[in-house]
C-alpha cells in the first residue's frame, strides 16, 4: 500500500517539526532529506507520511518551485492520496515568494482550483484571527520577525500577503465559521470556489479549530499550512493517537553527543552534562584553525571512554567567547572549521561503535546528517516539543538511533532525558 498524505517541507527543521506533530496524531512518519535520487521506495516502506525536506524558503521562487514539483512527483509516486505544502508557522516569504509561487505550481501540476493556507500553530503560541498571524501576544508586524534579514514580515494581514505572490484570488475562513464546525467551514469552501476563489487563509486560536479545518479540507488534494495542521488530518484515514505511530527498531550500540549549538539553552545543557562528571571533549577552533589534529585528538579521548557510557564533544561555548573566537576567525571560516570537524567527529565516532546520537545545532545538524550519508529518518517517540528520537540507515545498511536539536530547543538535562527515553522505549 502507498503513503497517505505526502508533505513538501521547504526547510529541514520545519520538516521535522511537521513529522513530530503527524507521528503525535497516529502517522508513522518517514522524513526525507531532499528527493531520492535513486527511486528510494524502500524508504517509504511502512509510512503514512512522507515529509521531504527541501531548503526552498529563501531560494529564488524559479528554484523553489523546480524542488517542490519534483517532490511532488515523488510523492505522487510513493501513493500520497493528499499533498500538505509546509512553511513556516511565521509564513516567512517576501513578495516575490516563495509561498504564493509554490502553492500556484502544486495547484496546477495537481490540476486543483482551491486550497488552503494556515500557519496557525497554537500550542506554539501562533495562532491567525480575522486573517491576522498573531506570535505570542503581538501581531506578526509588530513581532521580531520584522527584521528578518532575508524574510522581514511586515504586514501581519495573510490574505494581503499571499495576495502579493500570486495572481490568484485570496479569501479569508474566518473564526466565526471554524467555531460553527465542520459543515460550516465546508460551505465557506463551498461559497469561496464558487466565487472563483483559490487560496483561503484559515483562521485557528485553537487546536479544536485546526481539527475541523483539518476535517474539513479531507477531499482537498493540496493543503497548505505550518505544522499546526497536521495535528487534523490522520484522523480523516481513521487513524488516532498511539504510541505505536512512534516504535523505533531496537537501539543499542555507545552513545555520543556531537554539539556545535552556541544556543543559550544547549550552553545550560552541556553544563549540566559536565556537571555529572561524565566524559567530554571540548572542540577549540582556535586549534582547528592553527592546523592541529582536533578530530582525531576528540576520537582518541571519545574511544577510551565509550565503553563507560555516552561522552560529549562540543565546541558550545558562551556568547563571548564565540565573538572572541570570531573576532580572530571571521564568523563564517570559524563556523564552517568547526561544523566541519564535528561531522568528521560523527563520522568517526559511528566508525567506532555509536548507535545512539544526539546532535546539537541546527547547521551542525546538517553538516552530521550529510557526512554521514543519511537520505532518511524514521520519526520516533518526543524527547522534548518538537524534537523526536529518529532511526536512520546508514549507507552499509546499520541502523543509527540519532536526535537533531536545534539550538533553544530542549530542557536542561536534554541530553540525559534523550538516553533515557531511548532505553524505556
Ligand atoms: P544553533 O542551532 O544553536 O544556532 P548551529 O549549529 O545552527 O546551532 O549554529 C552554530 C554555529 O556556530 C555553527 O556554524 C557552528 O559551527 C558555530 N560554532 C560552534 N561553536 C563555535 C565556537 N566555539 N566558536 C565559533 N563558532 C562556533
């Protein structure tokens, strides 16, 4: 049997925050990184759901465009009975897109006149009312996404937004309709197509309003939406909330953390890791930079301690000591040295004997996922909101028990909680 729903992420976190919310539904969730190349079936094996991650949000719309509809033809491939579009619950684009070019290519390669838009994620704190995307308490232009280097939200009003990015029609499902039900939103769809409406910005303050959209766009073949969505559509498939959606295969093998996060809260959590005593390795880049062998200096200290248990190398330090750091590097040479010396760290530490993987850093994350030839994650049970344990093949066909962290994300004790979640499941 093929997939269900099939997601085009247009960037690798939000694809993960996407599939955590679609396997807390009762999805068994594959993410993909980027299209398969080879075909890939296999890797689809088993799912309800396939999220491909692109990095389509701030490329030029032609490129953006190019990715999603081969994507898309992937998914089609793959069975998907329903396509979902995901950005990001802020709806970051520009005038020139690429939200609006994006949904337009996906409507007609999937020969549709209508769909929906929300990035209302309540329990995040996002939620649209009277077509206005809320973040917190403010509205999206009064928010610090107003500076956004690349996507600086200005306008808070979605229905004028997307209404920059395509020639289409927008109209607006307001709240008053979601609250009515159901039937209520499908007779507003009902009114908008007849109209020769396209797109409908969806208001939702709640999750109950995201579960009647989500029931009422079942018929709909695109969707589009941040991940709050998500949490209404496997029902429409009959599926419910269960902790089988999350079974991961068996872990065993050493335990590593790999953390390049300079994040406040990965700074706490890799404080509260030396606290315990337990082995670390600290990745200086200043030694990178002066030609020392820092990889196999970590290695060496990593192998003599495996076998006791999980050991840390990080190079997390304190904000100033990163602009100390940067200051004599530059900031990209200093981050690229030191992203690439911890995913030859991963690399090696795999190479001895680690199956269980925590990595810390959204760029680090990307940088360790492609050092190690991961094309897939099998999305398993939450470790803390929003961040999953997953299982990955690796390229000689082993299994990695491996978690990707973004930098603020996370408790104190994140790395512990993450081990122990990994022996109770
Ligand atoms: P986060 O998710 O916390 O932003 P990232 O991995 O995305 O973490 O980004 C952190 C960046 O800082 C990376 O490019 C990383 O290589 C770089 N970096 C990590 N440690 C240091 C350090 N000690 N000095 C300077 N740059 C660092």
């Amino acid at each position: 049997m093929g997939i269900r729903l099939g997601a085009i992420a247009d960037d690798f976190t939000g694809a993960t925050d996407l599939a955590n919310n679609l396997v807390r539904a009762g999805m068994r969730v594959v993410q993909l990184i980027d299209v398969p190349e080879d075909g890939g079936a296999a890797l689809a094996q088993d799912a309800d759901a396939v999220v491909i991650a692109l990095k389509s949000r701030t490329v030029p719309a032609a490129e953006a465009v190019d990715a999603s509809l081969r994507a898309l033809a992937w998914l089609r491939g793959a069975g998907a009975e329903q396509i979902y579009f995901k950005y990001c619950s802020t709806f970051d684009s520009t005038p020139a897109g690429n939200i609006g070019p994006v949904t337009d290519a996906l409507m007609d390669a999937l020969d549709t006149d209508f769909t929906v838009a929300t990035p209302a994620f309540p329990d995040n704190g996002r939620t649209v009312f009277k077509g206005h995307l809320f973040v917190g308490d403010v509205l999206l232009s009064e928010s610090g996404m107003r500076h956004h280097p690349l996507t600086p939200m200005t306008d808070s009003d979605l229905v004028s937004v997307l209404g920059a990015q395509t020639t289409r029609p927008v109209g607006l499902i307001d709240h008053t309709v979601l609250a009515a039900g159901t039937d209520a939103v499908r007779a507003r769809i009902g009114e908008l197509r007849s109209a020769g409406v396209a797109f409908a910005i969806a208001d939702a303050v709640s999750n109950d309003d995201l579960v009647r959209l989500g029931e009422a766009v079942r018929d709909l073949p695109l969707v589009t939406a941040g991940s709050g969505l998500a949490i209404g559509l496997p029902a429409n498939w009959g599926l419910r909330p269960t902790s089988a959606a999350a079974q991961l295969p068996p872990a065993g093998g050493h335990r590593a953390i790999v953390s390049g996060s300079v994040s406040v809260a990965t700074n706490g959590q890799v404080r509260a890791f030396l606290d315990t005593g337990r082995p670390a390795f600290c990745v200086d880049p200043l030694r990178i930079a002066s030609g020392a062998d820092v990889t196999g200096e970590a290695l060496a200290f990593a192998e003599a301690h495996l076998a006791e248990g999980p050991v840390l190398v990080y190079s997390t330090e304190t904000p100033d000591a990163v602009r100390g750091v940067q200051s004599r590097l530059g900031a990209a040479e200093a981050g690229e040295l030191v992203e690439r010396t911890l995913a030859e760290v991963a690399r090696g530490l795999v190479a001895r004997g680690v199956r269980r993987l925590v990595v810390a850093g959204g760029e680090t994350s990307g940088a360790v996922v492609q050092a190690l030839g991961i094309t897939g994650l099998r999305i398993g049970p939450q470790i803390d909101p929003g961040v999953p344990w997953c299982a990955a093949h690796l390229p000689d066909g082993d299994t990695l028990h491996l978690t990707l962290k973004s930098g603020n994300f996370g408790g104190p004790d994140f790395f512990s909680a993450a081990f122990a979640l990994l022996e109770e499941s």
